[in-house]
C-alpha cells in the first residue's frame, strides 16, 4: 500500500517542479520530434543549446521563452559563438528579448528587409538543426499545438540552413536598444 503512494506523491512531486518530458515523440535516423504543449519541446531547446561546444545560431521570428534566453546567454558566457537574428517586432519595446539578449552581451541581428522574418531554428555546432513551427516562447511551449524538429548529422541539410543563415545576417542590421 505505500508503494503507490510513494509513487503517486513523487509524480506530483516532478510534475509541480516543472519537470518536463525529455523524450521526443519518435525518432529515426538522426531526427526527433516533439509536440507541444507537454512533449518536452522547450526542455529540449534548452538542452541543446546547453550542450553546445562551438557555435549557435538562431532566426527567431518571436523569441520570449525565459529558459530559452536563459540557456543562450550561459551559451554566450562559456564562450560559444552565439548569433541571433529576429524579426523587426522583437525590437520594439524596451524589454524586449532582443534588449535582453543585447544587455547580455549576444550579438543580435533585426532583419529589415522582409516583410516577416518569420523563421523559426537553431543550428548548433554546425552539426544540429532544431526546426518546425516551434517559437521560441513560453506559450509555444505550454499552450499551443507546435511541432519541434531536432536533427543531426544531416550534412547538406545543415548547410542550406547555414546558407539561408548568411543570408539573412547580410540583410539583417545590427541590433540597437531603444
């Protein structure tokens, strides 16, 4: 009888930590995938960008989830090249996350050339793509239906993201805090 009691308050334990799933959906070659709300998407985000040794990339057309800035900044701390590029609305305000990134010493680029920036992915080390319609907020995470690719070891796949990354800094301006 105290088994399942034990058990039973541990699970409440971790689910009111904030424990997140850390298990993607499936998995097949090289590439895993994530749901949200609840499949552990934003915990994944976090997780890889924590285990970055080299460089970070990111086009993030909305970009609010604390744990997600959080991650990029100690990235940045550790001496990982970080780089993020945004849309022009995450410039506005003057506590944006673009303001926070930049007070935090990550170079931040606004893309002023089209209409939306609206990607969404990260390269890490130049050997992970995480991608899908997953925003980087907390509302991608808890409340709405997204999906999160993460990929790895896909070589021509990583290079067109890479390319597309270079585009988009060459059309992109410095970002400069109101």
């Amino acid at each position: 009888m105290k088994r399942p009691f034990v058990l039973t308050l541990l699970l409440c334990i971790l689910s009111i930590s904030g424990a997140e799933p850390t298990q993607p959906a499936a998995s097949q070659d090289g590439i895993d995938v994530y749901f949200s709300p609840d499949g552990g998407a934003g915990h994944a985000v976090v997780k890889e960008i924590a285990g970055a040794k080299t460089s970070l990339d990111i086009a993030a057309y909305s970009y609010t989830h604390a744990e997600i800035s959080k991650a990029t900044v100690e990235a940045h701390k550790r001496g990982i090249r970080v780089r993020v590029v945004m849309d022009k609305t995450q410039s506005a305000g003057k506590y944006s996350s673009a303001t926070f990134l930049h007070n935090s010493g990550v170079p931040v680029w606004i893309d002023v050339k089209v209409g939306l920036m609206h990607n969404k992915y990260l390269i890490i080390d130049g050997q992970t793509i995480i991608t899908g319609s997953f925003n980087l907020t907390k509302s991608a995470d808890e409340r709405n239906a997204e999906n999160l690719l993460l990929i790895r070891g896909k070589e021509k796949l990583t290079q067109a993201y890479a390319e597309n990354f270079k585009k988009l800094l060459q059309e992109s301006e410095r970002y400069k805090p109101e």
